[in-house]
C-alpha cells in the first residue's frame, strides 16, 4: 500500500476528529466556551449568552487561542456573577406573570375564554387548552410587538424623510435590531416586554441606519435628532436588564 503524503493524512485525521468542544468551570457548572475571530475586532471582549447557556470570546483574527481562553479563565468570578443574575426558568401556567411594555401582567385562564389571550387591565385572559398556553402567549406577544413597532418605524422614517420599508421580527440571541443594505429592518420581539421608549430607541437605531449605514459620529447626531429621549439611558437600560428580557421564553 502506498502511503498518503504528510499533509493529506493529517487533514483526514482532522475530519474524523473534531476538536472537543471547549468549557470552563464556574461554579457548579461547565460552561461552554465559543471563541469567535472577528475581522473588525480590536481587543478579546467576553459576554455571556442571554440566557447563560454559553460564553463567547470575540478576538481580532490575529489574537491566540489560548490567550482568548486565559482572557475567560481570569474572569470567573465575573461569569459567576452574571449567571447568579439570570432568574430561574418560570413555568407558563395560569397565575403566573408576564412582563409587558415595562410593567407585569398577570395570566389568568378561564374555561368560558376565547382561545386568543385578550388584555383586560393588568391581567391577560385567554381560554382553550392549557398544555398550549405558552405558544399562544408568545404569538400574542409576537403580534403586540410587530404592531408598536410598525407605528414607531413609521413615525421614524417621518421624521428621518424616508419610506417606511418592510419590517420583520427577530428571535435574534445577540442583536436588539438591525437594518439590512437591502432595506428590511428586524426588531428583536421580545423588546415588547420592555419600556416603550427602549423599544423605540432600537427603532429609532435602525431608522438612523438607513441614511448613515455606520456608527459614524454623523450617524449618532442623527439619531439624536430622531429619538426623543435620552438614548444613553434606553441603552443603559438594556445593558442592565436585556438579559431578563429572555425569560421565560428562551
């Protein structure tokens, strides 16, 4: 039998073998690691996934490795700390509370209600079959969320002097919103369980995209003129309180 050259051998034992997937222990818990090389990146910068089921290293596409996992090892207690903040799953049941445009709903299931959950007040009334509440809650949700934010892009591409183009939702882990070079914007859904005037900072953001598609200095003047409150603290609040944002619904 002829022997495979060096180089072709070892590109086969790499296919067969997979590199193990990285972890780090925190606390009680190994948390996956996912290391990410970016072009644009000009530091190692660590940020746990919403929901705590990961942590990602972003790298300049020079860094190593072993540096990136240091970088995460050396900070813990840090990781230790934020996943302490992520609240326990909650369980989709009548009684139980939902948040809704800044403030808390309660879920109350009646025999006699329609199937469509229905706001009265403070409280969220729906009928039919409870082993499917929670999908019907979130479509609810879902659709509140498409209809405030097609009113906030209106009123943002009014006052930007653009056509409103088409707006999606997003089930996005990472990103609040965005505004594609083919003109469509997406908004993240779970944003209807924050105050409106977060949600309508993101709006307001990816409004102000569609004339400077950067974060130039002209870009943020911009969205100063467009947004009506202080954007800084809309972006304190996320920063602070994004993360609730993804519970219960993962």
């Amino acid at each position: 039998m002829i022997p495979l050259p060096r180089m072709l051998t070892r590109g086969l034992k790499e296919r067969r073998e997979p590199a193990a997937p990285r972890t780090l222990a925190v606390g009680d818990r190994d948390l996956p690691v996912i290391v990410r090389r970016l072009r644009t990146a000009r530091r190692i910068t660590l940020r746990l996934a919403p929901d705590g089921s990961e942590a990602r290293i972003s790298m300049p596409e020079w860094g190593r490795t072993a540096d990136a996992l240091r970088f995460a090892e050396q900070r813990r207690d840090w990781l230790a700390a934020q996943l302490a903040r992520i609240p326990p799953p909650v369980r989709i049941e009548p009684g139980c509370t939902l948040a809704y445009r800044g403030t808390t709903l309660r879920v109350e299931w009646r025999n006699t209600a329609p199937r469509r959950p229905a706001l009265q007040g403070e409280t969220l009334v729906l009928g039919g079959p409870q082993d499917g509440m929670e999908a019907r809650l979130r479509r609810w949700l879902e659709a509140e969320a498409l209809r405030l934010c097609a009113a906030d892009l209106a009123h943002y591409c009014e006052r930007a002097g653009q056509a409103v183009p088409r707006l999606a939702l997003s089930r996005a882990l990472r990103r609040w919103g965005s505004c594609s070079s083919r003109g469509v914007i997406r908004i993240n859904w779970r944003l209807i369980m924050a105050p409106d005037h977060v949600r309508r900072s993101v709006v307001a953001h990816e409004v102000a995209h569609m004339t400077h598609f950067d974060h130039s200095p002209a870009f943020h003047a911009h969205l100063d003129d467009l947004y009506e409150a202080e954007i800084e603290d809309a972006n304190r609040w996320l920063k602070r309180e994004g993360r609730l944002l993804y519970h219960p619904f993962g």
